[in-house]
C-alpha cells in the first residue's frame, strides 16, 4: 500500500500493517468522511514505534454506551493504535512551517471531536452512583467551628476537585452527586451517615423522599472533610474512597492530616511514590492502628479535561516563545530561576502571572448556598475565566516551562501543558519516566538561567523535532492523563475492593530515587543523603 501525505507527497511505508476494509464499513461511512478517517489511522501506523511505551497497538479500546458521550468514537474501535514515537514531518513536510500536517483530530474535542488516542471508558453492567463529597465554603470566610477547609468550592482557585467532577458528568456509566458541608440541606451537626441518609436529590423533584441509607456505590473525599469525629461509615455497602492532598513536608501530613485508616475502603494519591512514601509499610500501619483492616491504596494520576486544555488548529497560530507557569519559590527551583530571571532581563521567556490562591464572593452568596455543584453557575464564573487564562496561555505557548518541584511530582501541570500542545521544558515526574523523556525539553533544577535558556533555545531551533514533541505528548495525554480516565480508574478500584482486592495498585510505573519533600528535615529516601537539592542527585 502506497501512502501520501495531504499534500500528495508518498509517505514511508509503515512499520505495522493492518486491514482499513471492516473497521469503516462497520462505521457506515461515505467515501469522503472514510478517506478522512483512513489518513488519520494511517498517519498514526505511519509512525516510529517506541517497542515499550504504554501507547501500543495491543491498547484494549472500550466501546461506551451512547448517552452522556459527547463525541462518538466508535469510529476508531477495531482499529490498531502504535504508540506515537515521531510524526513524520519529513519529506513533503519540511517546509510547512505553518503546522499544516498536524492531524485533524489535533485540537478541541469539542469543537472537532475525539481523536484515536482518547481514553475510552469501559463498558460496565450499570451506572456506578457516586457522591463527591465536598466543601461549599471555608471556615475562615464563614463562621463554622472546624478546621480550614483545604478544598473550599467558593474560595479556591484551583478547579482541580470540580474538573473530575465535570468529567464525571460526561462518564456513561457514573450518575453523580455533589454535596457536603456548607452546602443546602447539610446538617453540620451530624455525622456523614446521618446526612447521606437523609439526602434528597436535587433532581427528584418537590415532595421526594430521601434515598436512605447506602444509596450510593462510593463516597469520594479529597484531602480532608470537616472533623474527622464527623466522619463515620457511610453505612450500607456504600464504599468511601479517599484522595490524599498533597504531602508536604515529613509523612505526617498524609498520614496523619489528611487520611482515614478507619473509615475509608480506598485510599488514592495523585502521585505514585507519595503512596509508596507514606503507605507502603504494612508494618506501620499495623503497629500505629491496631485495629487497622487493609484498604486498596490506589495510585490516580493528577489529569484534566481536554475540553478545557486543547491545542490551537494550527502551530502558527501560537504566540509566544516560551512561558514559565505556576508558582515559584524554594519548592520549584526551576521556576524560581526563570522568574528571577525575567525580573532581572536575563532570559527571553515570559511569564503567565499568577492570579493568587482565592476567590472572594460577596455576603449573599455565603447565606443562600446551593443544594449542589452546577458548572454553569454564576457563581463559578470566576473560577471557570481564570482556568480559560491559564489554558489560553499554554495554548498560545511553543514551550511551556515549570518543575516538579523537589518531590518530582507529576503535578497537573504536566498533563495541562500535553493537552495544550505546549512541549514541557523541566525535570522528569517519578511516574512514566520512560515515556515523559521521549516529549519534554529536560532541565534540572540546579541549572543557572544561562544553561535554561541555551536548552529552550536548542528546542525552539528545530521546529519539526518540537512539534513532534508536541504530537507526541498530546496522545499520550490524552490516553493516559484525562480526568475521563482517572474517573474509569477509580471505578476499577472500586470494582477490584469488591472483589476482594486488597493492597497497591500503582497502574503507571514510577521510579524511587532521590527527591525531597518541602520542609525542613523534610521527607527523603534513606539512601540519598541530605546535601544538595535531591541529596545524591544533582551534587
């Protein structure tokens, strides 16, 4: 089979061969809509292969029910995936400076549908209920007694909490509910059981009954929910997973602040190691909980949505060089550098300001809350217009630049950044090490701004290896880091505890070297020795 590029260039023949008849006769597809789809399939086994990437032919592609989907990708069942290892802007290629060879499915799923990487949720014998318990609002901006919220809805800038949410509302198999302390109808008095019986769903209507006791499959808490006396079973066969917040400083603040050895079924972390950290000693479990039963500790990855970080259709359409995002100080030494940096006028990268930590709302918002979370309310305005600032500026970036900070976490950064077509310029993450080599710019966080410049500058000279990078990242985002897919992973934990499962899943692999908590005397593996930023690392 002889294949060609748009613009009528014959490409290399492909590594993988495979039938195009069936997949698109199944699909019921015109001529022209089956030539759009072939080139994309063929583009994809057009690649270089990279033998143990995740992103491989063998991926098992569920088919979802047809209702809450948003796009169908059916059109792509069947058909073989090879993991993108580069795209060939080659011959024919090299003087489209404009991107033009990006594929069609490289943009907003929403606007141009799925392309054939996405994560597909599997197909499950029933809809999973599930109840994200939550915070409307914090203690110290409205009168409680209880400990600061950690995750207020009001207050915090940080969609990360509600964008799982989101994308459970757009999960075929999930009906969800959102509701906690601070929110109408919850009675801060009692405990968790006492409410989740008396629920009434804000959908059932005038005059329905409350759902009882365990309505739900699973509780869902983040980081910490009001007093810790407050929380109790949730009663029935109703689960409760936790998500760990994260663990600065020693292991006492995810051990300790933010766990729940005797109320929660699942633990999860947003970080492989962290859960290797804080959770991997059965021993210490045992001897500072007596009565503690085992949990499934679960590793899900920090993600987002692709409806809200997308690439722009073509690369020119990119504005800006390089831009350093997030928050800088000893933590993110990388960040601290290049921000340094700019205020000094040594380096060309700019600078996405940082629009600080809360959101404040006036008095009458605090005394008439809703009875639940609605993304289309007006008082989740400001936090959906500084998520749309933040993706405008890793789409309109060539090179986004940021850090894993001293933990070498796989902050969210990283899947933002792939999703937006934006190539990471900083350090590897612990977890998928391998593949994350294959698509970021690596720095280290000891380099001065002279060797920070010289290496985006290296990138930014070689404009089809960058937006190889870019392609290359962008797929495997979009199969691995989605909150589509975080969501299907937490319900195959959920399915695994039922099943009697018990103990660690970590489903990405991750390494355990040298890296450091943020503290003084802060958590590092015995092995690395305390000098330098990572002790052995770096020296």
């Amino acid at each position: 089979m002889k294949l060609f590029s748009p613009s009528g260039s014959p490409l290399a023949s492909p590594r993988t061969s495979f039938s195009m008849g069936s997949p698109l006769k199944a699909a019921g597809m015109s001529r022209r809509t089956s030539r759009v789809l072939v080139f994309a399939a063929i583009s994809s086994a057009a690649l270089l292969f990279l033998g143990s990437s995740p992103l491989r032919a063998s991926v098992v592609r569920h088919s979802a029910a047809p209702e809450g989907r948003p796009h169908d990708r059916s059109i792509y069942d069947g058909l073989p995936l090879p993991p993108i290892r580069s795209w060939p802007f080659g011959a024919g290629a090299q003087g489209d400076e404009e991107g033009e060879w990006f594929p069609d499915w490289f943009g907003n799923v929403d606007e141009i549908g799925p392309s054939p990487y996405d994560y597909v949720p599997r197909r499950r014998e029933r809809k999973a209920r599930v109840l994200f318990l939550t915070e409307y609002n914090d203690c110290k901006t409205h009168q409680h007694a209880r400990p600061a919220s950690l995750l207020p809805y009001l207050e915090r800038m940080n969609t990360a909490l509600y964008e799982i949410v989101d994308a459970a509302l757009r999960h075929a198999y999930v009906e969800v509910d959102v509701w906690g302390l601070g929110w109408k109808g919850w009675d801060a008095s009692q405990p968790v059981s006492y409410n989740l019986a008396r629920r009434v769903l804000p959908s059932a209507g005038p005059g329905a009954e409350p759902v009882g006791t365990g309505y739900w499959d699973v509780v869902w808490t983040f980081a910490r929910f009001g007093e810790d006396e407050m929380m109790d079973l949730p009663g029935g066969k109703t689960l409760h997973l936790h998500q760990i917040g994260d663990c600065h400083g020693d292991m006492s603040t995810c051990r300790v602040n933010g766990w729940y050895p005797r109320t929660s079924n699942i633990t999860i972390t947003k970080y492989a190691h962290e859960l290797f950290d804080a959770f991997g000693s059965y021993d210490w479990l045992q001897s500072n909980y007596p009565s503690f039963e085992m949990q499934l500790f679960g590793h899900s990855p920090d993600a987002a949505n692709e409806w809200d970080f997308y690439p722009p259709r073509r690369w020119a359409d990119k504005t800006r060089d390089a831009t350093v995002l997030g928050f800088d100080g000893s933590f993110y030494p990388i960040r601290t550098t290049v921000t340094d940096a700019i205020r000094e006028g040594t380096t060309f990268i700019e600078r996405h300001q940082h629009p600080g930590y809360t959101i404040s709302h006036s008095d009458d918002i605090y005394r008439h809350p809703p009875a639940t979370y609605d993304p289309a309310s007006p008082t989740y305005e400001k936090h959906v217009a500084t998520r749309k600032d933040f993706a405008k500026s890793m789409r309109d970036s060539r090179v986004c630049v940021f850090d894993s900070a001293l933990e070498r976490k796989a902050i969210r950064k990283y899947a933002q950044a792939l999703l937006s077509g934006c190539v990471i310029a900083g350090d590897l993450p612990t977890q998928h090490e391998r593949e994350f080599r294959d698509f970021v710019i690596q720095l280290e966080p000891e380099w001065e701004i002279d060797r920070i410049n010289a290496a985006i500058r290296a990138a930014l000279a070689d404009p089809l290896e960058l937006k190889r990078k870019a392609l290359a990242g962008f797929a495997f985002a979009r199969q691995y880091y989605t909150n589509l897919a975080k969501v299907d992973g937490v319900l195959d934990l959920v399915s695994e505890y039922r099943a009697g499962a018990r103990g660690y899943v970590w489903p990405a692999g991750f390494s355990a070297k040298c890296r450091t908590y943020w503290s003084e005397g802060g958590y590092r593996p015995p092995w690395c020795g305390t000098e330098g930023m990572r002790g052995l690392e770096g020296r």
